[in-house]
C-alpha cells in the first residue's frame, strides 16, 4: 500500500478511574502494541504504536472508548477531524455511526410496544398510513412484523444506502420507500420469516412505523425519548447535523486518507445510518444494556423486552443488535460502514466490559481490528487472536502465469482484479473495493495477504493455464482474456 504523508494531530485523551483502574503504563501498553493479524511461521511479530498505523492505512482519525466492570476507563482520539479547519479528533469528536445506528433505533420500536403502542408480531401494515408495504406473492401467508424487521427476517430489499450530498434535497421516508431517492423501492422479495438477509431497507420501514404511530419524525423521536435516557448528551439523529453540532464532525475520508468534497453525505434513512456520536456515548448505550441484564430498572425497556432484544435467532441476530459468543460468554454489538466512516462496536451481555473504535476513513477496517486485538489481548477478552502461517517460496517463473485481469459482478458490485509482480512479489489491485493486497504462497495455488489476511486461490484447466480465482473462500472470479 502506498503511504501517504499525512500530517497528524494527536488528540487529548480522557481516563476515568473505576474499579479497574487504567494507568498510564496501561495506556502505552494498548497503544503501542498494534500487531498484524497474520504473522509468517519462523518471523518476529512486530508491534507497532497507533500513530504509525494511521499513517500506514491512511486513516486520519480514530477515536477509541473502552468500559471496564461497568465503567467508561478509557476515552481518547488521534489524528485530523477535519483537514481543511485543522481540527483535531478528541473524544468528543462526533462521528457517523453508520449502521450502529441500527440496535440504537430499535430501541424506539420496543419502547413503544412496551407501551402498548405496537405489537412485535402484527402485520405492519396495520400501523402504516403514509406508505404500505406492497402485496404480492410472497406476503400472502406471512406478513412483514417488526420482529422480522428488526432480526432482518423480513424478506424486505435493499441493503445499504449511499447518501446524498450535503446541498442535496432529503427525500422523506415514504420517498425513500418508494425508490424515489437514490435507491430502489423497498419491497418483499422472498417469503417474510423464512432467510436471513441485511436489509437496511427493513429498518427505514420500521422508522415510517415510528412516525406514522408517533406522529414525530424519528430523529425527533430519538433525540427526544430514546437518547437522553441512556445518557447519550453529545449524540443526535438529525440528519443533516445541526450547525452547533456540526462543529464537532469529523470529516469523511476516503480509503487514500483524501478529504471528500462534500466532506460527509447525509442519510434520510434515519434508523438505518443517521446516528452522529461518540464512542464514549456508545459505550452509554453498552452500559444501559448491560445493566438492565443485570438489575433491571424497567424506566425505558421492561426486563421481559431486554430479554426479548437478546435472544439470537437467525443467524445469531437479536432484536437490532449481533450477537454471538466468546469463549462462551454472550456478545452483542455491530459494525458500521457509511461514506468515509468505519465503526466497530462490541460489549459482553453479562458483565460491563465494552469497546467502540470510530474511524473517519473508508480504509478504517485494517486500523480498527489491529486496535481491538491490542486491547483484547492487555485485559485478556480473546476477540481478536493472530494466526501463524507457514509460507513456501515460489520462483518468479512460477508466479508471472497468474498475472492478469480479473472481472467480477455481483449484483450492483463489479470491477476488475488485476494480478501484478514486482520484485519477485504478486500484487494486487482491486477496482471495485480499493483493496491491495501483497500476496503470499501457502501453496503453488493459494496466497495470502498478510496484512488483511485475505486468501486468493488461483484456479487452473488441465493444461496449467488459469482461468480465475476464489477470493477469500467466497467469490469466484474469472480470468479475462
């Protein structure tokens, strides 16, 4: 990967003394021991500090909360908010939260059915009146319900949104469901109940079931009734930002650390990407759930609801948030992607430890998982573990035949793979996702990139020549002529 020279501002940081105190030892320690995944069978694995990750994977910013026994411990930023203003990211930085905001806004339709208001289980149209979902074959026994909804069960369409541009005029709800914003229409495609599938789609028919029943747009509705009782003061759904909080956003970046011109997009799919925040306030949103697990207090969700909201059903999801488990202990969190942010929230159901990495970059990922196995390995949470591999050496002969182009579309994603050598080392570019990968052999037809730990299987006809690979175990793409 090409390093770009950026010019860093390291942000201040905050520690709270709890029952498990962080030191300044402790601080270092986090901070300095960032390793890659992947590490070569007979090598030392090197460590490297915070700082010189974000200049290795071009990431501007990064801001990092950590919760210990039920307490915030940690809080700090690093790096540029804003390259044009020269602000520095603190942990009072604000940041998309991108799908994060998902298990946060489902709190909305729990609360009001806790309230009497809703019913997990009814057809949703019976509380729609700006927009219905359409009917068609696949509705005719089983009906789109917010427990499907919120568990991405639904059979409901679309899976992301991109945003709009900030002098962009917002499309309401009901337009986005329509397909008159900037993505398709959302509607049944499959037969509610019966797969898995994401679907942000799903979770901007549930924000019309909130305003429609509440008679508020959803932002005011979670800035109002959901926000202020999980402490999350610095935090807002409005979308756009409003101008005081706006002070406070980071920029967006691009996977080359290059502030976009529009400096972040604005997302009318409110409950799917529109939350503005911190990590230090996501960790609120940790603690509230932890704590009604432990001793609940019923003020916002009833005890039998938590529950509710943190029973896995298909695929390991709960009511809005991912769960799963460690070592056999429960998890819940989410990951987050919109234009030039990546987040990564995690916490354990059943007792008070938590961690929320944001990052103001598309290239976010690679900074995110090395921090998150820094800090898992210093308190000893096993999240993230590293991996040793033993490589073979192939000679540059044996290497030149998998140079090439390589084409792939999957459903709106395409681009082109190509396969480069450079000093006798396989390298390669990806279009479509600005992914480069300095590849590895495990054996004569299978690498590795060290560094994101992705595996490329080359593909070959009888006669050697080939013909494509398999990305990560998952894609097939095929060789162009």
């Amino acid at each position: 990967m090409k390093i770009l020279n950026l010019i860093l501002f390291f942000g201040t940081f905050q520690i709270v003394t709890a029952q498990t105190q962080t030191s300044k030892d402790d601080i270092f320690s986090i901070e300095s021991n960032l390793t890659n995944r992947i590490k070569e069978e007979g090598t030392t694995a090197k460590s490297y500090t915070i700082e010189e990750r974000i200049q290795e994977y071009t990431v501007p910013g990064v801001s990092i909360a950590i919760a210990r026994e039920g307490e915030l411990v940690y809080a700090k930023g690093f790096g540029l908010a804003n390259s044009k203003e020269k602000t520095q990211v603190d942990e009072h930085t604000l940041f998309q939260a991108a799908s994060i905001s998902k298990p946060l806004a489902a709190l909305a339709v729990l609360k009001l059915v806790d309230q009497g208001k809703l019913d997990l289980d009814e057809n949703v149209n019976a509380y729609l009146t700006s927009w219905k979902v359409p009917e068609n074959r696949f509705t005719q026994k089983e009906k789109v319900t917010l427990r499907r909804i919120l568990s991405h069960t639904a059979g409901l369409t679309v899976h992301g949104f991109p945003g709009y541009k900030p002098k962009a005029d917002l499309p309401s709800t009901a337009e986005v469901l329509l397909g008159n914003g900037n993505t398709s229409a959302v509607t049944v495609d499959t037969i509610p109940g019966s797969i898995w599938r994401y679907s942000g789609g799903g979770y901007t028919v549930m924000q019309q079931v909130v305003e429609d029943v509440t008679g508020m747009f959803f932002s005011d509705y979670m800035d109002q009734h959901i926000l202020p009782e999980l402490g999350m003061t610095e935090s807002t759904f409005q979308q756009p930002i409003s101008e005081d909080k706006s002070k406070l956003a980071s920029g967006a970046y691009n996977s080359n650390g290059k502030l976009f011109n529009e400096v972040w997009h604005n997302y009318p799919e409110i409950a799917a990407a529109g939350l503005w925040t911190t990590p230090s306030d996501l960790i609120k949103y940790c603690l509230y759930m932890q704590k009604s697990v432990q001793e609940p207090d019923g003020k916002m969700l009833s005890e039998k609801m938590i529950k509710t909201m943190l029973s896995p059903g298909m695929n390991g999801w709960g009511l809005g948030p991912r769960l799963g488990k460690l070592n056999g202990e429960m998890m819940f969190g989410h990951d987050g992607k919109n234009l030039g942010f990546t987040t990564m929230m995690k916490a354990f159901v059943n007792h008070g430890d938590a961690i929320v990495i944001m990052t103001n970059g598309d290239g976010g990922m690679k900074l995110i998982e090395e921090i998150e196995r820094a800090v898992s390995d210093f308190y000893g949470w096993n999240m993230s573990q590293s991996m040793t591999l033993k490589t073979i050496e192939l000679k540059e002969k044996d290497l030149r035949k998998f140079v090439g182009n390589y084409k792939y579309q999957f459903g709106d994603d395409k681009g082109v793979v190509k396969v480069k050598m450079k000093k006798g080392v396989l390298r390669l570019k990806d279009s479509g996702m600005n992914e480069r990968l300095y590849l590895k052999p495990l054996k004569e037809l299978e690498f590795i990139d060290l560094s994101e730990g992705i595996m490329i299987d080359f593909s070959v006809d009888d006669n050697g020549k080939v013909t494509g690979l398999l990305w990560n175990k998952q894609w097939e793409i095929k060789k162009m002529k």
